[in-house]
C-alpha cells in the first residue's frame, strides 16, 4: 500500500507569556491509503491541533507532512490552499454550514472556489446531496434541519470535490448516539465507496469501532492501539 500522509518530527509551539506551550515535540505518523483511522485522547491534548496541521489549516513549527508526494514544507500558503481544496474533506463537530444559504448552495461552494461554473457546481452538488439521503432537502436551509441532516450537508460538502484524504473531527460529538452511528455508518460506506484514506478524531470508544485502527494521542506522541 501506498502512503497519502507521511509525518515526521512534527512540533507545535504557541508562545505564552512566560515561554512557549508545545503540543507535539517530534510527532511521527504514518497514514496508508485506504485506511480508516481513529485518534483518540482526552480533551485538550492536541488532536485537533493536529488534524489542523494535517489538513492544512495551520502550520508546523518544525517536521514534514507529505500529502501523497506533495512535501507541504516547500509549498507556499497559496499552493497549500490550492492542495487543501483538491485533495482534502473536512468534517467539523458543529457543522459550519452557512446558515442563510440552502443544502445544495452550501454544497456546491467548495467547487465555486475552484472556479467550477454554477451550473455545474450546483449538479454536482444536487448528486452529493442524495448520495447522503438529502436529495429532497437541498432547497432547506440548516435552521431547517436536524443535527444529523446537518451534518449530512456537512459530509456532502467535505466530499463533492472528491479528495482522497477525509478529516473529521468529533463528526458524532453534537448528536445522540443513535443518529451519531447513522452518521458514521454513512462516513464508512462513503469512506469504502470513493476509495478514501481517512483520520477521525474522538474521545469516543464507540465512534472508535467503527475504524481499522485506532490511536491514542498521549504526551505528544501517537501511540497505537490495535
């Protein structure tokens, strides 16, 4: 199998008053393609610092990440920005839809910045939409939906420009657990049917289950679990 993340040496400092808080301090990890992977660890011990870094969303303080071939160390904030909109889906906790917008607008926004037409963009998000189960609500807007629709919208939206590297983020963590496992047996069929290499982030043994591996995030370090 192939490697779609690669990290090494990773380090995350944020100054404080006094010195420096680090997060990681030579952090190693390794993500094959295809993978479905869990990272567990208490609240506050840098797992989504860390899907950030791994998302392109912040930057190291020292190490490499490798994104398939793509060493993010050499590339630009604009070069990032263009890999992270072609190569990674994010899934949030608490949604992040844009509340005066409908499902299939909110969709269809991450192809509009790549500069696909709108027409198109809107087609292609009409398709994601019911490929979640939401084909007869892309004309809501979030207020009109429930968690777990929401998030489905949110799940659309990570993947209608079809990356290969799925982030997700306590994607369970605002829902009941009988419309949180709905979600995660969605994020799995999904994760199987487009051929994905994906990392979710919990405190959650059960959301844990649903993944091939599973780490726990302690003292900085990764340390893997089965």
């Amino acid at each position: 199998m192939s490697k779609i993340l690669h990290v090494s040496g990773l380090g995350k400092d944020y100054p404080l008053p006094t010195g420096k808080l680090s997060v990681f301090d030579g952090l190693d990890f390794e993500l094959e393609s295809g993978e479905l992977v869990a990272i567990m660890g208490v609240s506050g011990v840098g797992k989504t610092t860390l899907l950030n870094l791994l998302g392109l969303l912040d930057s190291p303080t020292e190490g490499k990440i490798l994104i398939g071939e793509e060493d993010l160390s050499t590339r630009t904030e604009n070069q990032k920005a263009q890999i992270r909109n072609k190569m990674v889906g994010f899934i949030f906790q608490f949604y992040h839809l844009l509340p005066e917008f409908t499902s299939v607008e909110n969709v269809s926004f991450p192809l509009m910045i790549r500069g696909i037409p709108k027409h198109e963009a809107l087609t292609r998000a009409q398709a994601m939409l019911a490929e979640v189960g939401l084909q007869e609500k892309e004309m809501l807007r979030p207020g009109q939906l429930s968690g777990g629709e929401q998030q489905r919208v949110a799940i659309a939206r990570a993947l209608v420009s079809e990356p290969k590297l799925l982030l997700a983020d306590e994607p369970t963590g605002n829902l009941d657990w009988k419309t949180g496992e709905r979600i995660l047996e969605l994020i799995q069929t999904l994760h199987h049917k487009r051929e994905l290499s994906s990392v979710l982030v919990t405190h959650n043994e059960n959301v844990a289950r649903f993944c091939q591996k599973t780490y726990l995030m302690e003292s900085g370090k990764l340390i893997l679990k089965n």
